[in-house]
C-alpha cells in the first residue's frame, strides 16, 4: 500500500483508529508484563533474602546453645 502523505498513513485507510488502538493495546500489554515481572522478581529476591538471614541466624543460635 502506497501513501500520499503522513497523514494518509496513519489514517490507514478509515482503519487508522483500529489499527493504532491495537498497537498501543498490545503495546501497553507487554510493558505492564514486563513490570509485573521485575516486581515479582524484585519480591522474590525480597524474601529469599529473609529466609536467608533467618537461616543464619538460627545457625548462629546453635552454635552459642
């Protein structure tokens, strides 16, 4: 498809509104996936690190009993 102008281009043809939408849709999706990911990341880490002090500190309180 061959357009005229910018503004040919992104009106797509009438489907402009459609074919945007859908991009920033799909846009939006990944970008809150990929949030929801570091933070979910960022909890884990979070708590694997309070189990681990927990375990070191139970070590250290058997070894002083």
């Amino acid at each position: 498809m061959i357009w005229a102008s910018w503004s040919d281009f992104f009106s797509m043809g009438g489907y402009g509104f459609y074919v945007w939408g859908s991009y920033l849709v799909a846009f939006a999706c990944i970008a809150g996936e990929i949030a929801l990911v570091f933070n979910r990341k960022r909890t884990l880490l979070k708590h694997l690190s309070l189990i681990h002090e927990s375990t070191k500190e139970e070590k250290r309180n058997e070894t002083t009993s």
